[in-house]
C-alpha cells in the first residue's frame, strides 16, 4: 500500500506524527502540494444509493471529543439509545423531562444529520408506575405519553420506533403492561396517537430475529398486513439485526426484506451490530466482516430499505460485552476508534471503488453452506454435504480456495479414505483429504480438507451441492454427536463452524 493511501484509509483522530511527517516530507520531494482528496463517508456512499447509514449513540458518549468527530461526520443519521426511552423521558406520571434527547437531536442539527426516534412503547426500561396501574388506565397513559414526547420532538424526528419488540421468538405477542390490558390492539392504538401527535414522522413497528424468514418475522407480517387493512398508520418496519457469528446468517434476509415492501412498506436495519465470542480472530473477523456485508447488499437490492444505522459504530461503546458475557467485538471500529475489516466491508458493498485491487476479488464475500447427509452419528462414515457461495460482486478462482469441515476421530486407525460422491463441477475438480490439527480442541482432532482444481466461482453462484464421504481405513466407527463442525440439519444452512480460506487465509468460519 502507498503512503498516501495508508494516510486516506487512516482517517481516526490522532493519526501518528512520523506518518504526517513522511507524507509532507513525500510532498516536497514530489515538487509540490499532492494532498490526498479524503475518501467519501460511509452515510456518503449510502447516500449515492439512495439510502443513509447511521449510528446509534447516547449521552455519555458526547463528552468525548474524538468519539463525536467521527460520529459527526461519518454518519448521516441518528438514533438515541436511551434517552428517548420511557424511564428517561417520564420518570413520573405526568412529569416529562426530555432534556437528554433534546442533547441528541441538538448534536444533529449541528451536523446536518436526521434522527430515529427510539422508542414509544417498549415492555423493558418502563418506569415502575406504568406497571402498577390499573388494566383501565393503561390506554390513557400510553396515549398521552406517546402524545407528549412525538409533539416535543415534532420536526426533529423525523422517524419513530413506536412500537418496539412485540413478539416472543414463537411469534406470540410477548407480555407486557399494554398487552396486558388491551391486547394486540395497543399496537393500532400506539400507532394512531404517534401519528396524530406528528403526521410527518414515519412510523415504524421495530424487532430483533425478524430479518429472516422464519416464525418470528412470519408474525410480524401478518400483524403489519392486518393493521395496513384496517388503515391504522404504519410506514415501515425496523429490523435491529443484533447478529452474531456463531449462530449464522439470517435465512433468506434479502427475500423477507422485500415481502414486507411488496405490502407498500419501508423497511430498515435499525440496529446492526455482528458480535463473536472473544478473543476475536481472523476467522471470526473474516465472517463478521461477510454478515455486515450481506446485510448491506440485502438493503441495496430492495428498493424500499431506506437505510442502516449500527448500534454505536464503535466496541468501546458497544452494549454486547454486559449483556452477552464472553461476547463482544460487535462493531465497526475497534475500542481505540480504529475501522476494522468490517468497515471496509461494508465500503465495498455500499459501492467504493478505493481499494487499489488490493483484495483481489473480494476473497472476504464467499460462506459455505452444510446439511448433514447421515442419519446416523454413530456408524463408519461421515458424510457432509458443502456448497460455497460467493456473496460478493466479483469472480473468485476456485483453485486458491479451500474448505474445513472439523471432526474427531475417535478410536480405532489414524488413516482415512476421502471420496466426492457427487458435484456438479464434476469430482474430478474437487480435490479432498484428511489432515490432523497440530493441537486438537474440543470437537476436532482432524479437519476434512477440500479444494478445487480449476475453475471460478461468479457473483451470486453456488457451487451446487459437493456429496462428500470419509472413513477410517478399518472402517471402525465415528461418534459424530460431538463433532464441531457437525450438526443434524437436513436441509443446507450457513455453517459458521466449517471454515474458508482463500490463499490460505481465513475468509469465512469459525476455527475451533
């Protein structure tokens, strides 16, 4: 990388006085000014896009100076993570105090940025009297807190969390005091009052493990599709996306994003941040740096995503390490304010160009997928079915790619046979061998090694289904159950624990 370029890419506060130095000294040398133009913002790229992309932040972030210089300028959107909440805004029946948000929408006006009201009505953060109210004042008091803050905030919001997190993971509406005492229609009720406090607000039912198909998001659709025919006001709904990489990507993102905005709705990633149990490596960064990816390319490719803000851009604000122990990392910037590949991750997805080839095709946007082709854990074979997907936007070589798919041996020969049962490649490309890790961990004393001989891998392909087979020389038997790669799935998933290298380096996966 050339020196101007290193100065470009390093845009945190604090940049190293020797590198100031050799620039100028780089300058001179060339016979005058070559000032480096500054690269465009992330909210810049999104913008060309038709889109914006956000941060959330809160107050005591604001006292540090080099936290708001980026957040200021990198980002185009805001939101509160709590001081538009309930217990914040009225502590006491009637007494309202908006001082802390009016310190957020404050900062954005200063910087030319929108807001994201977060949140109206929510079952946690409520100040104890909302809970010990009667069933019949229940109503009243929801309407005339969402009544008081929507017209406090009138013409600085300009959109509104109103309803946040309705739903159980089985897609039953979870408890809280507003179900309690009117059921699923305090929803059409938060909603009518949100908007005839500020007509002008978008309104927007928001939820965590809804970006996928599945329950969840199959329940937050027929509730949004019930309330848009009985013309309750609704314009969008708010998908957090708290992710993480040992779980796997939402199923099918892209797919239910548009569902939702073929009911004439917009759709937005509210709350994006990807976390990883700690240490962090390069396999768990390669992977985070895919699921932010992906996520922005799932937003480009439906008309009606209007944008993505992350939770706090940076890991030393990040929520993730009191609220999920042994779990963090989540965010864009490291802890010192420094972008991490996840940041250019999503550069690249949003559209820039400034990567001087350095990537070589985008090694970072390809997964596999896994479906178990054994009913049985326990007999002498071990069959995994593997397809590799390139998510990215450029071709990849399939020779300088590699797949490991963990496992134990367990007793009997140290020795094994490898066979592709079947590819649409044709197995003669796919090459196959067992190889032994020099420290076993748990779940894997031995990793199935795949490969290709030639060919390349477009944007958006598949390699199709490998059927591939191992055993050992005696053919003596495996106990799979414990296996860290394996799991029982039937049907091909992401597998965040079957790792991909491209020249040798990990792009995908987890290593145990």
């Amino acid at each position: 990388m050339n020196l101007v370029k290193l100065c470009r890419q390093s845009r945190a506060p604090g940049l190293p006085a020797l590198l100031a130095g050799a620039l100028a000294l780089a300058t001179t040398l060339a016979g005058g000014p070559a000032a480096a133009a500054p690269q465009d913002t992330l909210h810049e790229l999104a913008a060309a896009q038709g889109r914006y992309f956000g941060s959330a932040t809160d107050n005591p972030e604001l006292s540090d100076a080099a936290y708001t210089a980026r957040l200021g300028s990198e980002f185009g959107q805001l939101t509160p993570g709590n001081s538009m909440k309930w217990d914040t805004t009225e502590p006491a029946r009637g007494r309202f105090d908006f001082a802390k948000g009016d310190v957020i929408t404050d900062f954005a006006r200063q910087h030319g940025q929108t807001v994201r009201g977060h949140t109206l009505v929510w079952h946690s953060q409520l100040p104890g009297w909302v809970g010990s109210l009667p069933p019949a004042q229940v109503e009243t008091a929801m309407t005339d807190h969402i009544t008081a803050e929507a017209t406090h905030y009138r013409g600085a919001v300009t959109a509104w969390d109103v309803v946040n997190e309705p739903f159980n993971e089985d897609g039953t509406f979870r408890t809280s005091p507003f179900y309690t005492a009117l059921g699923s229609d305090y929803i059409a009720s938060a909603l009518r009052a949100a908007h005839a406090a500020d007509p002008d607000a978008r309104l927007y039912l928001n939820d965590y493990n809804i970006e996928g198909l599945g329950a969840k998001s199959d329940a937050m659709y027929a509730l949004v599709r019930d309330l848009l025919d009985e013309g309750v006001p609704l314009d969008g709904v708010g998908m957090q996306a708290h992710l993480a990489v040992q779980y796997g990507f939402p199923y099918e993102m892209r797919a239910n994003m548009q569902r939702f905005a073929d009911l004439g709705l917009d759709v937005a990633v509210t709350e994006l941040d990807v976390r990883m149990q700690l240490p962090a490596d390069a396999a768990k960064l390669a992977t985070q740096s895919s699921y932010y990816r992906q996520v922005t390319e799932a937003c480009l490719a439906v008309e009606r995503c209007v944008g993505i803000t992350v939770w706090d851009y940076t890991d030393k604000y990040s929520w993730v390490p009191s609220t999920f122990p042994g779990e963090g990392a989540a965010n864009l910037y490291d802890d010192g304010l420094l972008p991490k590949p996840a940041y250019t991750a999503v550069r690249t997805a949003l559209g820039d160009e400034d990567d001087g080839g350095e990537n070589g095709g985008d090694p970072g946007a390809l997964k596999v997928r896994y479906r178990s082709g054994d009913s049985s854990p326990g007999d002498n074979q071990i069959k995994p079915g593997l397809q590799l997907v390139n998510t990215g936007t450029t071709p990849v070589s399939l020779p300088d790619v590699t797949v490991r798919y963990w496992f134990t041996g367990d007793n009997g020969a140290s020795t094994y046979g490898t066979w592709c049962d079947w590819s649409p490649l044709g197995c003669a490309t796919v090459t196959h061998r067992v190889a032994a890790l020099g420290s076993p961990a748990a779940g894997a004393d031995h990793y199935l090694e795949v490969g290709f001989g030639s060919g390349s891998l477009a944007p958006g392909a598949s390699t199709g289904e490998i059927q591939l087979r191992l055993s050992k020389t005696d053919w003596s038997d495996f106990d799979e159950s414990d296996d860290y790669s394996h799991t029982t799935g039937t049907s091909y998933a992401d597998a965040p624990k079957i790792g991909v290298y491209v020249g040798g380096e990990p792009v995908w996966g987890i290593e145990p």
